[in-house]
C-alpha cells in the first residue's frame, strides 16, 4: 500500500504536458512546478511565433495525425536534457507540431503553456542538431539588392528590420545585408520590401542639404513615408515620428527612434547634436559617413570665417598636396609608402576642398588637426632632414640669394602662380614687380621665336 502512493505521488509530480485528461482531484488548487526557465517575454514571442505558423500551416495542409505514438505519452521530458526518445528528424518535427498546439490550447501565460514553451525549445535545440546539412537554410540570399549573409552569433539582442521584434538566436535563424547591415528573421526575408540602402549611395551620393525639410503630414496623405501605414499626430492608428533628415513622417516600425548627426545642421550652423532619424536615413547617413561629396567653398564659404579649426585644417591640406609630387618621383618615399598614412583619407592627397561629414566631426573634436599635423610633420621630415634627392629639388630665393634652401610648403614662403618659384615671402612682396625666373623664360622664348 505504501508503494502505491509513493508511486501515485510519483506520477502527479510528473505530470505529462501532452496528456490532456484531468489531473487527479488531489492535486486541485494546488500550485503547479514552476521550473523558472524562461521568462514572460520569451514566452510571449514563442506564443506569438507557434500562432502565426500553426495558422499559415493549417491553410496549406489538413493533418489529423497525433504525436501520440511518440513517445510523447511517456514522460521522457522528466529526464535530463538532451535523452530524447524522439531521435528522429521527422518524429521530433511531429513532436515540435504537436507541442505547437498545445501552447495554443493551454491558459495563455499560465504555468504549463511557460513550461510546453520549455520543451519546444529542446525540441528546436534537439532538431537543429540532428538536421542534415543540405536541409539547412543558405548562407548568402539575394533580395531587393540586398546580400544577405547568414549570421551564427546566438545573441539575443538583435532587433528584427522588418517585424521590429526580437531576434532570438537560439532558437531562430536570422540574416544581416553585408551591405547596409538590414537585419532580419530567416521567415521575414520573403517580406522585405526595402531595397538596399547601398545601392542608393552608389547611385546618388549626395546629402539633403535643407534643414529638416518637412512638407507636413497632410501632403503625405496621413501615411508613412517609406511603407504607407496610415500614420496620426495623435498615435491613432500609429504614431507619426519625422526624421530630421528628410523632414518627413514615418510608423514605428520605419522609425525607431534612431539619432544621427545630420549633415545640413553641420554645414550651415556648424551643429553636431544628434537628431531623431528613421532606420533608412540612418544607414544612409552611416553608409555616407566617410565619403567625401561635401565643397564647403561653393556651400557654405562664410563656414571658413567663423570656425578656425578648418582654415587649418585647409592649410595642411594643401601643404600636403605640394609635398606629393615630391613622394611620387622619390624611390625611397615610394618604398616606405608614406602615402599611405593617408589611406583612411585618400581624398587628402587628391584636392584640398573636398571634405566627407567624418572630416567635419573630427575637426570639431579637434582629433583631425592633431592626426594631420603629425602626418605633415613625418612628411616634411622626410623631404627636408632624411632624403638628399628630396632636398636637392629645394629652392633658392633669386630676389635676396640669400637663406637656406626653400621649400613651397614652408610657412614663410611664397609661390610664384606662373612658373612656381619659391622665394622669401618678406622678399616676393617687396619685389613684386617681376618674378625672375618668369622674366628668364619669356626672354628666351623670345630669343628662340626671332632665331628659330
């Protein structure tokens, strides 16, 4: 007889998720195990997940096959983690349907829906170990001009792009464009209808130069700018969020409430303070960082009078770009690469009026003159002190014969426009009747046109 309710005691403590007959009167009222597994968020994701499939499942296919023969009416769950008795790859997706179902038949939140929940998990962890590779889902997928790579980080912290929920990494395959970075579930793939943001900077690399923009709601039709969701000031049906980039009105799920440093307050009004943007502006403000598409002299020229950080800034630039013609036809130069100090800016040595919104940033923190400056100083270094063939093309000054050799990057030169000349600056300025050496070239091509 003790044996007995030992062993009545037994089965009630174990009580099997897939056995839908009622549970002995004696265990009425009393709590049931809280396992302390997952939690209410989970729960609620994996809830709303096994609904969306059991119903577009059930409009495909009619099955009235139960799990039953399984296993599953066994309480093989009691075990430890990992002895299923459902071995198989095609018993344990039967198990998975049949736990499915359950979660939509149980209380919702209720103690036994978290713990069903609990074992589709280790059924999805048990299945994926047994999966064949060639079932797997493709490591790179094409969509709308996306490159989709197939991501293996199990971090839970990643927001889907298209559904706006959580990505959950163990138990979900999720994607992310090598292009503009676009996250999403591997079910929400076929949904996307955002093509990608790079494509846009390859073919239009420009900024919007206003400031914010805006039309008003009314000429958007009270709808989302970018998926056409009805949109209202008041969040009725959904609440208008403006970019402060485009100026337009986005969902929440277009517009997260992302902030980025817009370019048009940084030009005009010379303000870095990071600004409410939707997800497409802020992947293209990110995309269009370091490129540089912005002329100061033809947007802005007052910008030079009021910040002197950038008429610095110009200054080593253009001394950089006279130092160049010096590395190009040096060996040794050539050799060390000196050049390539410049590689994360490249449009440094190519003009001196081009500047990307990154350029702008570390100018105003101040990062780039001090980068700058030693660059220039390792140059002039190099040309001046350590290299004979770079110091043999210096200059004498013709007007005073006088001082050491110059060089047109020198602070207290000047360069003649016509033929390049380098002289003192005091004596270009006090003798600016006639370069020398301008006066030597046309006499001679006047020799050779009277002698031909």
């Amino acid at each position: 007889m003790e044996y007995n309710e030992k062993l009545a005691r037994f089965r009630q403590g174990h009580v099997n998720p897939f056995d839908r007959r009622e549970i002995v009167s004696s265990t009425e009222g009393k709590d049931p195990p809280k396992h302390g597994v997952c939690d209410n968020m989970l729960c609620c994701d994996v809830y709303a997940e096994v609904r969306s499939e059991i119903f577009s499942s059930e409009s495909k296919t009619q099955s009235s096959d139960r799990a039953m023969d399984l296993g599953l009416a066994e309480d093989h769950f009691s075990r430890p983690v990992g002895l299923f008795v459902a071995s198989d790859v095609e018993q344990l997706k039967q198990a998975i349907a049949e736990c499915k179902r359950l979660i939509l038949e149980l209380p919702e939140h209720s103690e036994k829906q978290k713990d069903t929940v609990v074992k589709l998990i280790h059924l999805r962890l048990k299945l994926q170990e047994l999966k064949d590779p060639e079932e797997d889902e493709p490591n790179l997928q094409v969509q709308l001009e996306h490159r989709f790579s197939k991501e293996k980080s199990k971090s839970v912290k990643q927001m889907c792009d298209k559904c706006s929920t959580i990505i959950w990494g163990l138990i979900q395959t999720w994607y992310t464009c090598t292009g503009c970075y676009y996250r999403c579930h591997s079910k929400c793939m076929n949904l996307i209808n955002k093509p990608c943001v790079r494509s846009k900077v390859s073919h239009q690399s420009e900024y919007e130069l206003s400031i914010c923009p805006e039309v008003g709601l009314d000429k958007q039709d009270y709808r989302c700018a970018e998926c056409r969701t009805p949109i209202s000031l008041r969040g009725v049906p959904n609440e208008a969020r403006q970019c402060d980039y485009t100026g337009q009105y986005y969902c929440s799920s277009c517009h997260w409430n992302d902030t980025a440093i817009i370019p048009s307050r940084v030009i005009h009004n010379w303000e870095f303070e990071p600004r409410k943007v939707c997800r497409t502006s802020m992947r293209y403000l990110a995309l269009m960082m370091s490129r540089p598409v912005l002329k100061l002299k033809e947007i802005n020229p007052l910008l030079f009078n009021f910040v002197e950080e950038l008429v610095e800034i110009r200054k080593l630039r253009q001394d950089i770009l006279l130092m160049k013609p010096y590395f190009i036809t040096c060996k040794e130069a050539m050799e060390a690469r000196l050049l390539l100090h410049l590689q994360d800016r490249q449009h440094f040595v190519e003009n001196d009026d081009m500047y990307s919104l990154q350029d702008l940033i570390d100018t105003s923190s101040g990062h780039l003159s001090c980068s700058l400056t030693e660059i220039h100083t390792t140059f002039a270094k190099h040309i001046k002190l350590d290299c004979e063939k770079c110091q043999a093309k210096g200059f004498m000054c013709e007007l005073c014969k006088e001082g050491d050799i110059l060089f047109p990057f020198d602070n207290h030169t000047s360069v003649c426009q016509d033929c390049f000349a380098v002289f003192h600056r005091d004596c270009y300025y006090d003798n600016s009747t006639t370069c020398p050496r301008c006066a030597r070239m046309l006499e001679r091509q006047h020799e050779e046109s009277q002698n031909p």
